[in-house]
C-alpha cells in the first residue's frame, strides 16, 4: 500500500528505468497504474539523484499537457525513498506489444494510430513539451479505439533546466532523430521523425535502423536510407517524409495530420510526394525510397489485417429527398432538414460541413462558376492564399474561400458563393437522438438512398480530432430541381465532449468536385468549435 491508498496488484509492464502495476486507489476505489522507479536502487547517489529528478519531470511535462492522447498523471508520491508516479490506467496493450504478437499492423489502422500520436504531439508541443522518445513501446492502444502517448521521463520542458549530463545521450536509439545522435539540440520536427519510425516498425515488424551495435544503429540513422516500407501502403510516402533527415525538410505537424488522414482513408497523400526526395539516374528520376527497394521482401512475420477503428471520411453534400419526415423531437431536426434540402427546398444545399483532411485529387472547376481556390501554400499565419476566417455569430469559426457569403437557414449556417451551388454547411444540435452519429447517417440514408441516382461513396464510423463518435459519409446523386444534374456531398459528423452533435458538410455539382474535395479538406483541417 502506497501513501495509504494505492493498494498494488500485479507488474503490467517493465523497462531499464523500472516497472509499472496496475493498483486500485482506496479512496476514490478506481484502477490505477503506478510507475515504479527501479534503476535508481543500486546506482551511485549522483546518478540517483538524476533519475529521481528524471520521475519528477516526467509527471510535470505529462501535467503540462491537457488531451485525451496523453496519459493522465493523478499523483506523484514518495516511497522507500523512491518518487512513484500515480498514472491513468489505460486497458490494453502497447504498439510494441501489438505488433509483436500479430507481426505487423495494418497500414490503415497504423495511420489511425499515427494521428493520435500526432495529436498528443501537436498538444505537448503547444505546452513547451518535446516528448524525446516516441516509440513503439510507448504508444498504448485502449481496447475501447483510444490510442495514448506515455512516458515524458525525458522530455524536454520549456524554461527547466536540463537534467541531462554532457556527453549523454537519452533514449530508445534507432527512434532518436539524426540532429539528436549528432548532438543538436531538439526541437518538434524531432519527435515527428521518432514518429515516422514508429509508423514503420509498426507496419514492416522490424525497425527501419536498428543494427548489430548501438554505434551501428546510430550510424545508419545518421547516414543510410531505410529500406523501402513495401507493406506502408498508402502510408509509406507519409513514412519517407518525416524519416527526412534534415529537420528542415520533414512535414509540419498540421501537413502531416492531412498526410496521415489520407493514408488512413487509403487515398494516395499526394501533399506527402513533395518530400519524397529524388535522385536523377540519365534521363529517369527515382525516389530514394524506390531506389532502396529490396527484390525480396525483408522477413518479418505476416498477419491478417487486424479490423481498423473508424477513420474519418468525407462529409456530405446536399442530396435530393421526399419531403421531411416527422420530428420525433428536437434533436430530429437535421432529419427533417435534410430530407427538406435533398427535395430542392433549400436551394440544392449541404446539410453539414465537416473536418476532415484528405486530398482531393485533380483541380478543376465549374463551367462558368467559381467554386473557390485550389489549394495553395499556406501563409506564415497558416491561411492558405485565396481564404479567410470567419467567426461566425453561432460561436463556430471556420476558414471559408475570399468571396463566399454567410446565409442563415434556422439553425444551419451556410457560406456559398452562388447560393448553394457550391456550399458549406455547419450544423449543431446540443440533444442529438441518436447514441451516435454513425446510427445517425445510418438513418438518414434511408430517406436520401432513394431519391434519383443516389450512391453511397462510403459511410464508416471514423476518429475526428480525438472524438471516438465520429462518422463520415459521401455520396452522389442527380438533383432534379434546384441545380439539375449530378452532385456530390460529403458530411463529417462528430460529438464533442460535451454531447453536442457536430456536422461539417459540402456539396457541389459532380463536374468541380475536386476542387471541393480540397477545399472541404482545409475547412475541416481550420475548423473550430465553440469554445475550442
């Protein structure tokens, strides 16, 4: 019994710096996982000291950070004068483990996990924390989907002093990013490239740079290319990108969040090609990644493909329906509306404007209408070229393409720039009625599958901005009404923490849907709810 409440079970985990068990907390009768430090019992007292101090930073870094990603630190206490730190229990096994079981993880459901990482990253690093060793064994996956980044016991806090002694070198070797093996000072792109190693080992069941030796591993981190992840997938490029090994040419976090939704959402991430670095053989010009292929696959154990957990997708467009339906309550009202706005009664409309991040494919545009900017490079404040934002008086704020207007309809705000031929739609709804919105789509497909040449693109429950109740459908359709002809929509759907139901839609006619595509891409990726 620990400080008189924290009652230990069993040992649940253990690494060089100690071990963790699972316990039950006495007074507030909940399972916990204390984090045992170990190596410090028969080390000499200056190294002691470091280590101890290591623990207590460890629980102030994860402190400093406020996300569902990140492992909760409930308590830190002193035992057997030894820190101990008192942590959320999370029920499930680690990437490590995982992969070590199956072999590999499916490319998919690995650029699902890589999003939540990225997730955490992007808060810790909002919260002047650099993580310093992301890996596989510290990436824990939650039975229930939750994916949760741990173990800040060497993270680099912004304003402490360092505890690390010169000449030393802290972490898991082959995911330390080259600027760190050479001595430089890290910075955010470093835990992104720890991530993209992660990915890799995740995928391919080996790591992309361990060797024989420590000096070896560090290096062929420091000089050679990993060999090609010919199991990535979609993934790989994503891959490739953030194992660059000047900082200065991997992704930023926000593009590899987009990166790493298109790959989950198995389309190519054609933004991740810019950094895929090439080499000119005569007149032909490979990528390196191509270049280190091996003609044999290197051995790694096979699994099947283990079932994905949700992965956002587009959001839907206007769609023609029958004349909406009763309200069972309130919360029916995006029923209704919908069904009202797939019948033409509102101007041919999206019901709802998601986030989402994913590419788009070709540009092209309406016959003699604007459906807004392709996409360009963003700005230094992280505007692309062509968009404003907009804080709109429902509390939302969103970027909407120079030009667009704003047009109230009861509940649902639209911003179009020919009046609803092309549109966003944002819609909310504070006591939905469905569990979630998943059942929900399910629901309304029902009332829009049978209008005139309806089709379902996908509908699939996904993971959006950490909110497991997410949904995202697409589909096409020939409206006869409003604006004749073939159309297409796509609606990110989620619920945010506190129960309300959000919907993300856009729609416009089949012919300049790619270029909405990409522009749904950057209003979801802009996105902000009231209060966030």
């Amino acid at each position: 019994m620990l400080a008189g409440r924290y009652r230990l079970a069993e040992s649940i985990g253990r690494g060089g710096m100690g071990k963790v068990w699972r316990a039950h907390d006495e007074v507030l009768h909940r399972v916990v996982a204390v984090k045992e430090l170990t190596a410090g019992r028969f080390a000499a007292e200056a190294d002691r000291l470091v280590l101890h101090a290591r623990t207590q930073k460890e629980a102030r870094a994860a402190a400093r950070i406020t996300h569902p990603g990140v492992v909760t630190v409930h308590d830190v206490l002193e035992h057997d004068d030894r820190p101990w730190i008192v942590m959320q229990y999370v029920d499930g096994p680690s990437l490590a483990d995982a992969a070590k079981e199956a072999g590999t993880i499916e490319a998919r459901e690995a650029a699902r996990i890589g999003l939540h990482v990225l997730g955490a990253l992007r808060a810790a690093h909002a919260a002047g924390v650099l993580h310093r060793d992301v890996k596989p064994g510290n990436v824990l996956l939650a039975r229930d989907g939750r994916v949760l980044l741990t173990d800040f016991g060497i993270a680099a806090i912004e304003g402490d002093s360092t505890i690390t002694r010169t000449g030393e070198l802290v972490g898991s070797i082959d995911y330390l990013a080259p600027e760190r093996v050479r001595g430089g000072d890290p910075g955010p792109a470093s835990d992104l490239w720890s991530l993209g190693a992660t990915l890799y080992t995740a995928v391919e069941g080996v790591s992309p740079f361990r060797r024989t030796s420590p000096i070896s591993t560090m290096q062929a981190v420091v000089d050679e290319e990993p060999t090609h992840p010919g199991k990535a997938g979609a993934l790989a490029s994503v891959i490739v990108a953030l194992l660059r090994k000047n900082p200065a040419d991997r992704p930023h976090a926000d593009e590899a969040e987009r990166m790493l939704l298109d790959a989950m959402e198995g389309r190519d991430p054609v933004a991740a090609q810019a950094y895929v670095p090439t080499q000119r053989v005569g007149r032909a010009e490979l990528t390196s990644a191509t270049l280190r292929q091996p003609t044999a696959p290197r051995a790694a154990p096979s699994r099947p493909a283990q079932p994905s957990t949700p992965t956002p997708s587009p959001a839907p467009t206007s769609t023609p329906a029958p004349a909406p339906s009763p309200a069972k309550s309130r919360g029916k009202w995006r029923t209704a509306v919908m069904a009202a706005v797939l019948a033409g009664l509102l101007a041919g409309g999206a019901v709802f404007v998601a986030m989402n991040h994913s590419d788009g494919g070709t540009k092209g545009g309406a016959a003699g209408h604007s459906a807004g900017p392709t996409v360009t490079k963003p700005a230094t404040n992280g505007v692309p070229e062509g968009w404003h934002r907009v804080e709109d008086p429902k509390g939302f704020s969103l970027l909407v393409p120079d030009g667009w207007k704003r047009q109230a309809d009861g509940d649902n705000i639209d911003y179009t720039p020919d009046n609803g031929r092309h549109r966003i739609r944002i819609s909310m709804d504070r006591t939905p009625d469905f569990e979630n919105p998943y059942m929900h789509l399910l629901d309304l497909e029902k009332t829009v599958g049978t209008r005139s040449g309806y089709e379902r693109v996908k509908l699939d429950q996904n993971t959006y901005r950490d909110q497991v109740r997410s949904a995202l459908w697409e589909f096409t359709w020939n409206e006869r009404k409003t604006f004749p002809g073939p159309r297409h929509a796509i609606d990110q759907v989620y619920f945010g923490d506190d129960g309300t139901e959000y919907a993300v839609y856009m729609s416009s006619p089949e012919e300049s849907w790619s270029v909405t595509r990409e522009q749904f891409d950057i209003v979801l990726q802009h996105w902000r709810a009231p209060g966030d």
